[in-house]
C-alpha cells in the first residue's frame, strides 16, 4: 500500500480503525488460505475449485 491508497479509502469515508480492521480481516484470510492450501484441505462438495 502506499499513502494514495489510504487516502481513497479515507474519501469514501474509512477511518483509522476501519482501516485497520480491513488489514486484519483481509490479512487473516491470506494466512489461512496458504494454510489450508499448504496442507491440501478438501474443498466442501458444493464449492468450484475455480471461481466462476
């Protein structure tokens, strides 16, 4: 990220905590997907492998 980022996300209205809580989520879905991809978690029947 770089200081543009931050500011389009502050003129649509994000504040410093919306800002980081999206950090966090968007940075705790990157670890678990490695992690689930690491050790070859099955998807669930329904779900495409590929988005379509």
């Amino acid at each position: 990220m770089q200081a543009e980022d931050v500011a389009s996300l502050r003129a649509v209205g994000c504040d410093d905590i919306a800002i980081h809580d999206a950090i966090q989520v968007i940075s705790y879905f990157n670890y678990i997907n490695r992690v689930a991809d690491a050790v070859h978690v099955e998807l669930e029947p329904e779900m495409s492998p590929y988005p379509d």
